[in-house]
C-alpha cells in the first residue's frame, strides 16, 4: 500500500490495547517455546475484534524469523488484524489472516499469514514435521490445540486451487479475495480427474510457493502492496499477448480488495516447469569444472594463450577498454577448449534475454507495455538516482573503513579515487541524447532467476527488486539494466567458485594463476552472452541508434549495479567487497 493508504489503514483498523499472552509451552517434540492463548468460545474467535489483541501481540515474535518478513532492521511497535478471511471447504476452516505491521517514523507493512488450528490429538505430524510453523498454543472452551500456518497443511492448498478454477471470491470482515483463472488455465491445469497433490515447497525465499504434483505452481506474495504485482502484470502479458514461451505460462491469480480500492497481488498460479536447478547452480558446477581442467594443465593453456594476440590482455583485472572489448572480440578458440559447453549456454541465455526484451517491447497497444522514448527529463532523472546512490555507497565505504578486510583495502583506496571519474560516466548519460525507447523489463535479473532444462534455459520471478515499490518497479527503463544485471551475475559467479576452490585447500601457489583463469572466464561469458544478445536484438527500436551511446548507457547501468552491489556487501557481506569493487575498476581504471 501507499503511504496514505497504510496511515488510513492503521486508522481504520485502531489497535486494541494488547494483552499479555500466557505461559509458554513447548511445541511437542521440540525446543521451540510458544505463547499461550485463552480464547473465549470456539478456537475461530481468535480473530474475531473483541479477543483478537491477544494474538497481535505475539505476532510480531512469529514475523521477525521468518524469511519473507521484510521489516527485520526495524522495531516493530504494534501488529494488527486487518482481516480475516475464511476458506471453504477446508476442515478445520483455514484463515487467510491480513497483518499490519506498525513500526516508529516508518511506513507500516501489510502481509499474508495464513492460519488454521489443530487439536492436541492431531498435533504430532505438525508439530514434528514442521515445530516453526506453530503460533501459539490455544486453549479455548471446549478444547486445547495449536495454532499453526495453514500451509504446513494440505487442505488450504486445494482449495486455492478450486477457488481459482471456479473463480470465486472469499469474503472476510473488511474485504475479498478474488481468485481468477487466465484463459490458458484448463490446458496448463490438465485433464487429471481429481484434486492435484499438492505440497509447499521448504525453500525459505521472500515468498511461499505450493506445488501442484507436475503441473501447477502457485505462488503468494506474503508482503502485500497496492496494484498489480509485476509478477502478474508481466507474466499475464508474456502468457496472452505474445509468442514467447521461456517462461512460466500464468494459469491464475488471487487479488485482495477491499472497498473500490485497487485490488492487491496476492499470489499467481504458474505452469510448472521440469528443470535441473536455477542457471546459477548449474554455472557453478561448470565453472568448477573449468577451474579443474585449469589447475591440472595451467601452464599449457597459458603458453596456448600467448600465441592468441589480445586476447591474454583481454582478461586483465582492471581495464576500462573492458567493455569494448567484450562487444568487439569473439572469444578464442582456447575459450571453447576451456569453457566448454558453457560458451554456447551462455551464447543461448543471451538469445533468450533479447527475445524475452523484444516481446516486452511488442504491444504498443497495451499502455503498461507500451515502449516510450528517453526524453530529457528521463535522463535527468536516471543521471540524479544514480549520482545520489553514489554519493551515499562512496560515504559508506569512508564510514565503515574498518568493515573492508584488509586485503582489499588498497582497490577501495583506489575506488574512492576514482569517485568524479564515476561521476563523469553517470553523467555522460545526461550530456548525450539516447535515441532509444524505454520498455518494461525483467527488473531483477541475474542467475538466480533462471532455470536451467536439460537443453535451455526459463526466465522466472518478474517482481523486481523487492525493496522497491509497486510504482517504481513498472517504470519503463532501458533492457541494457537486465543486460548489465546478468553481466555483474557472471562475475558474482566466477568470484563464488573462485572461494570455494580456495577453502577446498588449492595450493596457494597455484590462487594467481587461478585468479587470473577465472577472470578469463568471466570475459569470455560475458562476451558470449553480449554479443548473443546483440545479434538476436538486431535493430529493436529498445537498443541506442550508435556504439556510443550503446556503450554510454550500458557502462552507466554496469557501474550502477557494482555502487549498489558495494553498499549491500559492506552492510550485509563484508569479505564479498572484492567483487563490486573490482566491477567498478575493471570499468573505470585505465590500461595498464
């Protein structure tokens, strides 16, 4: 929601005076210590107004170890109940629990908690298989049991997926959920007779996905926000309005409204898709691979690589020809002995990243799709957002000298250096006119968000950054920011495998040499996938008219992404600065 919308809704919905929860239990068969609740009546009128302040105020001690919870760095003043929405035809009934998190000088946070009730007869599977999924223990007048997430059950599963066949709506106290089907839903859903097995997927991510056996993928936003989810917005385009097909198809949506406000995301149904791992896992495993065949036969290779002209200079560290050359040279031959098949799956991800940009680009019908020109006031904006993001990473690294392992130190010293010539870049951005359009785009794209087949590669997760807002992630922006997005990916990985090559005890005689392979490959992947995603692109009206300005606006959003990189690393990761900083070197220094 909007900040006036989320005050509106802390007022709407004022929070009752919040009683002390009782003594606490264990969860059976576990350490985990639980709240008690005295719940007057049936176990349901824990939500109802006049007994729910009990349960808000245990919440936030659920919320903070959750990973979808996004308010972790901030102090939670209060939680409230905006509502609570029962789901027929599950037993005992599941509630879908809307939540307000209220925090000091901070816009408050809506999320989706779903919960159900189990008795103390049937808590063993629950509380055994799944003890975190437990809220609180209930004792209410008939009975004693647990309150727990409905997705550590089946019966909610089915029924989302029932709602969104027959599309119903779910009403609560203040508002609806409104479940839809898209139109490829029957086909993607297939002609199974009876419910899908369902199960929810373990992997702790900022969302919670349930599996319908082979076939379906349903995914819920748990921090709710005002307007369509890109997720949605996007994958509904891709799935109706276009011939691309390396992605997830949608098959339906559930949306929360209240009055004639505009409807919230709330999950999105996907075609399920057969695969091997994310493509960051599987560029591991290659580049393991490849840093394997290094260490067994390093001194050939080199004396191959001297015979190669350039190219031994193209995989120098720090070099602000960089860029050139990745656009200008093939890889060598020595690249595809060394790479191996990953040369072509980096070649083919960039095939696939150009087609998915020309088929956000093909509808000028559609207003949210739509490509627009950059116009002056675009390129102010873009220059001032990133000249303001600098400012505060490069103050940053002054304010936490001491966070910088001492290793790295002397590449920060020579970074901070070189802060007017980075602003010199972003504002070569604003002093050159780009003839090109803007279009909607992935938003958050790198390894992680595509998945590896036997044979190709599926785009996945059209969110955005997370830490954005609705609005602000459906801006139209340049494709080149998903380009250098997957760029600065190659190079998370090779400086990934790199590590684990070390703590796996190679002789540190041999890290030079492998430092200097593992820059190889990331020139080389880099060049495989620019040069794909180029030649697939053509003249797409979304890519600047001249070289220039191609390498302006891509070198800007190169650089962008290593600033942002480098102040996540000094707050979240520390011992990781090496590699944003070497980004931005490898961009700016000049040969040597």
């Amino acid at each position: 929601m909007s900040a006036t919308r989320q005050g509106s809704s802390a007022r709407a919905f004022p929070l009752q005076r919040q009683k002390s929860p009782g003594p606490e239990v264990s969860v059976p068969g576990s350490d985990i210590q639980i709240p008690t609740l005295n719940v007057p009546g049936t176990w349901e009128s824990v939500f109802e107004p006049s007994a729910r302040s009990g349960l808000e105020a245990i919440l936030p001690r659920f919320l903070e170890p959750r990973r979808w919870f996004a308010g972790k760095a901030r102090h939670i003043q209060s939680v409230g109940i905006l509502d609570a929405i029962a789901v027929p035809q599950t037993s005992p009934l599941d509630y879908i629990v809307l939540i307000i998190t209220v925090y000091a000088r901070v816009t408050p946070d809506n999320y989706v908690v779903p919960l159900t009730f189990v008795s103390d007869q049937e808590a063993g599977e629950i509380a055994e298989k799944l003890p975190t999924s437990v809220v609180a223990r209930l004792r209410c007048q008939q009975e004693e049991g647990f309150l727990y997430e409905a997705l550590a059950g089946k019966s909610l599963a089915g029924a989302l997926l029932e709602a969104i066949a027959h599309r119903r709506q779910l009403r609560g106290t203040s508002g609806k959920i409104l479940a839809r089907p898209t139109r490829a839903f029957k086909k993607l859903r297939g002609a199974a007779p009876g419910p899908l097995e369902s199960s929810t997927m373990k992997v702790e991510q900022s969302n919670t996905s349930i599996a319908y056996a082979d076939r379906l993928i349903l995914k819920i936003f748990r921090r709710l926000q005002e307007g369509i989810n890109p997720d949605v917005e996007i994958g509904t385009f891709l799935t109706e309005r276009t011939t691309f097909r390396h992605f997830p198809p949608v098959a339906g949506t559930l949306a929360y409204q209240r009055g004639q406000d505009q409807a919230m995301s709330m999950a999105i149904l996907q075609a399920f898709v057969p695969n091997e791992g994310d493509a960051w896992h599987y560029t591991l495993r290659a580049l393991r691979d490849y840093l394997g065949r290094v260490a067994d036969h390093g001194a050939e290779f080199e004396a191959r690589l001297n015979t190669v002209g350039e190219a031994k200079g193209d995989c120098s560290h720090a070099s602000d020809k960089f860029l050139g050359d990745l656009l200008d040279r093939e890889p060598p031959a020595l690249a595809g002995d060394l790479v191996g098949s990953y040369l072509e799956s980096a070649r083919l991800l960039g095939k696939r990243t150009a087609e998915m940009h020309m088929a956000l680009a093909s509808d000028s019908s559609e207003p949210g799709f739509a490509p627009e020109p950059f116009t002056e006031a675009y390129q102010q904006s873009l220059y001032e957002s990133m000249r303001d993001l600098a400012g505060k990473v490069f103050q940053l690294v002054r304010n936490k000298h001491d966070a910088v392992p001492e290793f790295v130190r002397e590449q920060a010293a020579r970074v901070l250096g070189l802060e007017e010539e980075l602003l010199g870049r972003f504002r070569s951005v604003l002093d050159h006119k780009i003839r090109a359009v803007r279009t909607r785009i992935h938003g958050d794209f790198h390894l992680g968000q595509v998945l590896h087949t036997a044979k190709d590669f599926v785009i996945i997760d059209f969110e955005g950054e997370p830490g954005r807002s609705m609005r602000e992630r459906r801006v139209k922006v340049s494709p080149l920011r998903d380009v250098a997005g997957m760029v600065r990916s190659f190079q998370y990985a090779a400086y990934s495998a790199l590590v684990g090559r070390k703590s796996g005890g190679t002789a540190s005689e041999n890290l030079p040499a492998l430092e200097f392979w593992t820059q190889c490959w990331y020139t080389w992947s880099c060049s495989a996938f620019l040069r794909s995603y180029l030649e697939e692109a053509g003249q797409a009206p979304f890519l600047p008219q001249t070289r220039e300005e191609l390498e302006i606006l891509l070198r800007a959003y190169l650089l962008d992404k290593a600033v942002y990189e480098l102040g996540y690393e000094l707050n979240n990761r520390p011992d990781w600065v090496q590699i944003p900083l070497q980004g931005i070197l490898q961009l700016l220094e000049p040969a040597s």
